[in-house]
C-alpha cells in the first residue's frame, strides 16, 4: 500500500452478514459503532468472533472470503472531531492475525470538503502473516479545520484479522506523532460526502470492547 492510497469507507454500524464465529450462519446484524470499508469491500466480511478473543466476550473479525482479495478491507468507525480538536490522540487496540496478507491499525483525520489531513496506516509497521495477539498504536493530531476522525483495522490481501480492547485517548504532546502526511490531500469524497459523514457520526467512541449487543435487522446480505 502508498501513502496515496485511497481508503473507502462505509460510515457508521452498517449490515453484515458473517458464517459462524458465535453466529448462526447467514444471519444479518448490526455491530453498534462499526462498518466495513475498504478498496474491495465486497470481497470481505466483517461479524463478532465469540471464540476468539482478547478480553471480555468478543472481538471483531475481518476475513477475505473471495478469491480477489488483491485490495483490501478494513474495519471502521467514525467519529466527529469536534472535542478534540488541537489535541493529539493514541489509537491502541490489540490485533491478530491467521495467514493475513498485511494486518495493521489505521487513523484519519478529513477537514470539511474530504481532505486527509492526518493519516497513518501503520505501512512500515503492520503485521504479515498468522500472529498471537499483539499491541499495535497510532498517535495523530486533530488541527482545526478537521472535522470527522475515522479508525480501525486494515486488512490488506487475504486471510483473517481481529480486533479487540480498542482505546482512543489524549496523549501529550510529548508523544511523538506517527502521521505519514506532510500536508493535505487532495478532496476525497467532496464536501457534500463529509457533511453526511458528520450528520451520521457520533461525538465520541462506541463499543471499542465489542461487548455492547449486536441489532439483527431481516435483510440478507
């Protein structure tokens, strides 16, 4: 992956459908906070893995079940940057892996008309291959003119990641930063796009322990 490459994202606790992993298979449902985004999106699944896990009942899982997985999938959540602005934030969670292309955290800041303004995909730092859990972070500032903040988990190529013990806090400044951009990208999405992405975002952090239970919707995938 390039420092340039574009992430799509699916805003907000969108609808999965995911076989097994504590669910009965081909249910649908929705994880509170949480969707699935990416460059090849629809060759990835997201659910609840009650099995595997760090702590407490569950964790999220990404899996490439296609055999175009090339691109990659990424675990999201979005949140609006309001009550952090000026401030620099640590994103640490714990992750592991089974036979994964490129595991790694990732966090974005856009500024009202999709420009990236901060942005680290841990590209240097991510884990290949099958892994124990392990610890990884990001530390990013949150400048004004930002205005939605989005993290998660990338999973770049095949094979299978989780996520689980998520943490997003003030640091500060003394820690160093691990942004990869010296100055804004070009618009993303346009203004119209980040406006809705704000409208539909909550001001802080949901379900970073994956406990919180997940909502069955009728609709399948």
């Amino acid at each position: 992956m390039t420092l340039q490459m574009r992430i799509g994202l699916t805003i907000g606790a969108l609808i999965f459908s995911f076989p097994g992993f504590g669910q009965t298979f081909g249910e649908t449902y929705r994880i509170p906070g949480w969707g699935l985004g990416g460059a090849n999106r629809n060759a990835y699944f997201i659910g609840l893995d009650r099995e595997t896990k760090h702590g407490g009942e569950a964790s999220i899982t990404v899996r490439c079940d296609s055999g175009h997985c090339d691109k990659f999938g990424d675990i999201v959540q979005t949140i609006r940057a309001d009550a952090y602005l000026g401030q620099r934030l640590r994103l640490s969670a714990w992750v592991k892996g089974s036979k994964a292309g490129h595991v790694a955290l990732w966090m974005r800041v856009d500024d009202p008309e999709s420009s990236q303004i901060q942005f680290d995909n841990m590209r240097a730092r991510g884990k290949s291959g099958t892994f124990d859990w392990r610890s990884m972070y990001i530390v990013l500032d949150v400048p004004p003119p930002g205005i939605v903040i989005h993290f998660g988990l990338i999973l770049a190529g095949g094979g299978q990641a989780w996520l689980d013990d998520v943490t997003l806090e003030p640091v500060d400044r003394k820690v160093r930063s691990t942004n990869l951009f010296l100055g804004p990208t070009r618009p993303i999405d346009g203004a119209d796009a980040e406006r809705r992405a704000y409208e539909r975002s909550l001001d802080h952090p949901v379900n970073l322990d994956f406990e919180q239970p997940v909502e069955p919707v009728s609709r399948k995938r």
